[in-house]
C-alpha cells in the first residue's frame, strides 16, 4: 500500500510537470517567467519534499531536475531535454569528475584495509580501550575535530576508521552519521588551515579574506552551538527525534539500521594477520599526502596547476589558492599505492586480494557517486534558473531600516538558499559580496554579519539532503541516505533555532565574549527542557 502511493505520488508530479508543457510556448520569443524569481528554487523544493515524503532518492532528484531543465527553458521539452543532459548531467560529472576519483580511491582504501584485517584489529583494541557507548561516541567526536582540512575527507576517514568501533557499542548508523557529518562541515568552517577558508577567503575583498574568516569565527554560533549540542547529548544520554528510535532499537535489539538497506554487508572473511599499524599508517599517509598535495596544487612548491607561483613557500596562501577536487585525489591515489604496496610486502593481504578490493571499492561507492552526480545535476538547474540573482535582490532590498536585525536574516537567507540548492560554497559565494557591500569595514556588525552569512550556510547545508557533505556522511557511516537526513533534522533545525536568536541579540550587543556563553546556556537549556518533555518508546 505504501510503494502504491508513493507511486501515485510521483505518477501525479509527472503528469503535472507534463501537463504544463502542454502549454509551453511555441518559436515566438518571450520573457521566461522562472527566472530570476521564487520559481528558481521550485525544483530543489520540489526534490526535498518527495524525498521525504517517498523515501526514494534517486526518483525524487530526477523529477527536480526535470522540472528545472522545464523552467530554464520556459517549458519547452526538447530545449529542456537539451539543458538537463548537457548543462545538467554532463556539467556535473565533469565539475566533481575529481571528487568522483577521490571517493573511488577512498572506496578501494578502506576495502584494503577491511581484506587486510586493519578494521579488524582496531575493532579488538578499542574494546578494550574504549569501554562505553559515551567513549566511543566521544572519540568519533574527537576525530572529527581532528581531520579539519576537508570535510570531504573528515566524512569518509572518520567513518571508516570508527564504524567498527561503534558497531561494537551498538551505535545506531544514523547516530554515527550524524557525528560525521556535524564534525564535518561546522569544523572546516571554524578552521583557518581548511579548503573551507579558501573557499571564503576567495569570495572576500582581497588581501582581507582570511582576516575577515578568523574575525568571523567566535560568532559562528551554529558551527561552535553543534560542538556543545554533541557533548551535551552524549553527556545526557538521550535523544530525541526519529533518532530516538534508531539509538533504542540499535541498544535493545542489536538493529543498528531501524529500516533501508544494510548497505555494507561484507562476506569476506578478513586477514588473521591484520594488525592496528595496518589501518593507522594507510590513514596516517592518506592524511600527510593529500595535505602535500593541497598545497601543492595550491603553488607551494612553485607549481601553481592554476597557472601562477605566487604562493611558493606560503603555506597559508597555497592552502587558499588550491583546489580540493584536484588535491584529493592527487592525495588519494599516491595514499592507496603506498598502502597496498605496504599490506603486500607485509603479506597479509595478496597481490590478488588487493587487486579484488580495486572494484570493490568502486561498487561500495557506487550510491554516493550517483546521489552525488543527482544532486550536483539539480544544483546547475538552479543555477541556470538564476537563485543566485533573486537572493542577492532580496536581500539588498532588505537592508535599508534593519540593520540590527541584519545579522539575523543573513542567517535565515542563507540556511534557506544553502538547503535548497545543497551548497554552502555556492551560498556564501553568492552572499558574501552581498555582506561586504551593505556593512562599512568598520562596523562591528561587518563580522558579525560575515558569520552570520558562514554560519547559515553550514546550517543549510548540514540540513539538506542534496548537500555532498551529507551525502558523504552517509557514505562514510553506510548509513542509508534518508535516515541519516531525517534522523539529523531535528537535531540541526534546534542548534539553528537557538543560533537565530543568538543573531537577533548580537545585532544589538556584538560581543563574542558575551555572546558565546548566551548561546551555550541557550543550548543546554533547550535540551533539558527536551529531555523533560520526552516520551520514552513503548
């Protein structure tokens, strides 16, 4: 009964989207009513919500892109048929072609280190060691704090060196994914040595990016409130939300998926021979080369791939000069040469074994990439569509006679610009000039305004099921992709509540030393009160 309706559902957005192609225009010139309007950011709208709603992923990114590639092109099936695989599909395999690398690379590593018997062994010392489901949880945690160059990198190391850990504490996926994936992006965002800050730095007035990213940090309530949202609910023990089933059956019955696919059942019997060193030093090297080869790219050594050498010997610079989709898997694929020839020479794991773990690999990573190349596919929809020229609009419009409250509705626009469309990059590309321009340099609110604009769209990104963050969360922790989206909601949609009202009051009181210790007392009271009215599961 369920598949029916979710069947009809679809079915009657099809015949809809169809039905209005009936009265598309014919060769006459006209004016396309969707762009640079509302209309611009239907199509994600219409994608989330069908993702919810159906629990199909891959069907619900296909109607949104379809309805984008209508609207680009004023309803016209042929010209959008046209826009969907050339400026759609295309465009988006060869835009993250080297994250695509990237993921395969890290695929085969962890297939390597899995045959080799590395998780394995990591999984027996850290019975011992870690010794409740509160150290397990922390020690993800930890990690994820530690990996802070790339959130790409965080999600898919942090999950493959802890899944066995927490599997063993009966550690719902969902609540596994959820650390990643809030470790993920809010750490990269605080992080001064990350892609992220190049990123923002890149978008920024020059020579002032990475100044005004560091101002920015202590008013980066969503990023720092998450850190204390995670320490708190692990420290209280309790969850709330469709977690709260997943966290209870994983506990009580030894279910740590609740419902979806068990999408990393192995056979493979793993080495005998395997040892902690076998998954430690695979990721120690994957850690050291990729950061050499982010640097790399970015000029360090006088080699800009870009074109330029101004960034020799500048670590800072280089960091902000490179290209992640290029670094990683220069990082990637030096990492996983080294590994197997260092698993091989340690024979425990064959030449053969090793080979064998190349498709693997490849196959276990195979839903990411195809959310991945969905997801990036409707982004350039959107962005044909022009949500970035309608945002910008509303929101020079909404500066003139709200500049206390400013802050706050940066935050707002961004988190509902960076979930619709999945990116945060692409958030604060568009929004930062926006900031720059409506706050002289020397106005306190300048920063505030600036991490307001940061912390929305980590946020929205954080939220949205369409974000390549969270969709490599869920990879890392093998989680399906929908429980790991409807479990985190919540749990996101509480810390941007809070970060909300912390923006309202800093428009009027720009303090960070007043300003952090309001929004921890916030958070901590908001989750007492939750943790009061809660009704345990029968």
């Amino acid at each position: 009964m369920k598949n029916t309706k979710k069947f009809f559902v679809l079915a009657g957005i099809m015949l809809l989207v169809l039905t209005m192609t009936c009265f598309a225009g014919g060769d006459a010139e006209e004016t396309n009513m969707f762009m640079n309007s509302f209309w611009a950011l239907v199509p994600p709208i219409i994608a989330i919500g069908l993702a919810l709603i159906t629990k199909e992923v891959y069907s619900s990114l296909f109607v949104g892109i379809l309805v984008g590639a209508l609207f680009s092109t004023g309803l016209k099936p042929v010209a959008a048929m046209d826009n969907m695989l050339n400026e759609g599909f295309i465009a988006a395999v060869s835009k993250t072609a080297g994250i695509f690398i990237f993921l395969v690379v890290l695929g085969v590593l962890v297939a390597l280190v899995n045959k080799a018997g590395g998780s394995a062994a990591f999984g027996k010392w850290a019975q011992t060691h870690i010794k409740s489901r509160i150290g397990a949880m922390f020690a993800t945690f930890v990690l994820g704090i530690l990996i802070f160059i790339d959130d790409y990198f965080n999600c898919l190391t942090v999950g493959s060196v802890m899944r066995p850990v927490t599997d063993s504490h009966k550690i719902s996926r969902a609540k596994l994914s959820y650390i990643i994936d809030a470790t993920a992006a809010p750490v990269c965002m605080i992080a001064p040595i990350s892609s992220w800050a190049a990123a923002v730095a890149s978008y920024a007035p020059e020579g002032e990016g990475i100044s005004l990213f560091i101002k920015a940090i202590p008013f980066n309530f969503y990023s720092l409130l998450t850190f204390v949202f995670i320490i708190a609910i692990v420290l209280m023990k309790f969850d709330f939300g469709p977690m709260k089933l997943h966290e209870f059956n994983a506990i009580n019955k030894g279910d740590l998926f609740t419902s979806g696919d068990i999408v990393d059942a192995d056979e493979d019997t793993p080495s005998s021979k395997g040892k902690v060193i076998d998954l430690i030093f695979p990721i120690a090297v994957l850690i050291i080369v990729s950061v050499i080869a982010l640097v790399y790219v970015g000029g360090f050594f006088g080699t800009d791939i870009g074109g330029g050498t101004d960034y020799k010997g500048d670590f800072i610079g280089s960091f902000s000069n490179t290209n992640a989709t290029v670094g990683l898997p220069w990082g990637g694929i030096i990492a996983l040469l080294v590994s197997m020839i260092y698993l091989v020479a340690r024979r425990v794991i064959s030449f053969k074994e090793a080979m064998e773990c190349v498709p693997k690999g490849f196959i276990a990573m195979v839903p990411a990439i195809l959310i991945l190349t969905f997801a990036t596919t409707l982004k350039n929809m959107t962005g044909l569509l022009g949500a970035d020229a309608y945002v910008a609009g509303l929101m020079e419009s909404s500066a003139a006679g709200l500049a206390k409250l400013l802050p706050a509705i940066i935050f707002v626009v961004a988190c509902v610009l960076a979930f619709a469309t999945g990116t945060s990059w692409g958030t604060f590309g568009i929004l930062i000039p926006i900031v720059t321009s409506i706050f002289p340099a020397s106005d306190p609110l300048m920063i505030v305004g600036m991490s307001a604009c940061l912390a929305g769209a980590v946020c929205g990104d954080h939220c949205s099921p369409i974000s390549d963050t969270t969709i490599m969360s869920s990879a890392g922790a093998q989680c399906n992709h929908l429980n790991h989206v409807s479990t985190q909601l919540p749990y996101s949609i509480t810390v941007a509540a809070i970060s909300f009202i912390c923006y309202i009051i800093a428009g009027f009181v720009p303090n960070a030393f007043i300003m952090l210790p309001v929004g921890i007392i916030l958070t901590l009271g908001t989750l007492f009160v939750i943790k009061k009215m809660r009704k345990p599961i029968q």
